[in-house]
C-alpha cells in the first residue's frame, strides 16, 4: 500500500543518494530533504511489486525489468526495511 507520509528512513536515504536522480543535491538538511519530498509527492510503496505498478501507472515502461533491476531506476530508492521510496522528478 502507498504511504504518503515521509518517515525518517525515507528522508535520509533520499538525503544520501540524491544525485542518484539529480545531477547535484537538491537537499543540503534533512528538513529540507523532507520538504522536497513532500512537495514533489514521492511516495513509500511496501514491496517491489507495488513499486513495478506504481511506475507503470505512472506511464513508465517497466515490463521489460525484473525484480531485482527495479532499484536500478534512477527514481526508485531501496529503503533498508524492504520497501521502497519513488520520486517521480
């Protein structure tokens, strides 16, 4: 299920691997990291399969991805407790 609410887990994986989806920190604090999330809607999805129909709703084409390539794109962070923070820039 969607969790729209950013937690401490999300914001600071965000916070570290940033310029995994932008060329240069859009974040310098965890408070605005957390900011930026919420302004820009990112979501916390529980598994990968809810993260392959989250970015297929959103119009991505992800068919040809396995599982395990899912963290790979550019929006997806991997969360250490399993799920996973998507960031549709």
């Amino acid at each position: 299920m969607i969790n729209e609410k950013m937690d401490r887990m999300a914001v600071e994986t965000f916070l570290k691997e940033q310029t995994k989806l932008f060329d240069e920190p859009v974040a310098e604090t965890y408070e605005e990291a957390e900011e930026f999330l919420t302004d820009m809607l990112a979501v916390i999805v529980d598994n990968i399969s809810e993260t392959r129909e989250y970015l297929d709703e959103a119009g991505m084409d992800v068919s040809d991805l396995k599982d395990e390539d899912m963290s790979e794109v550019s929006e997806v962070f991997p969360l250490e407790d399993g799920r996973y923070l998507i960031l549709m820039a």
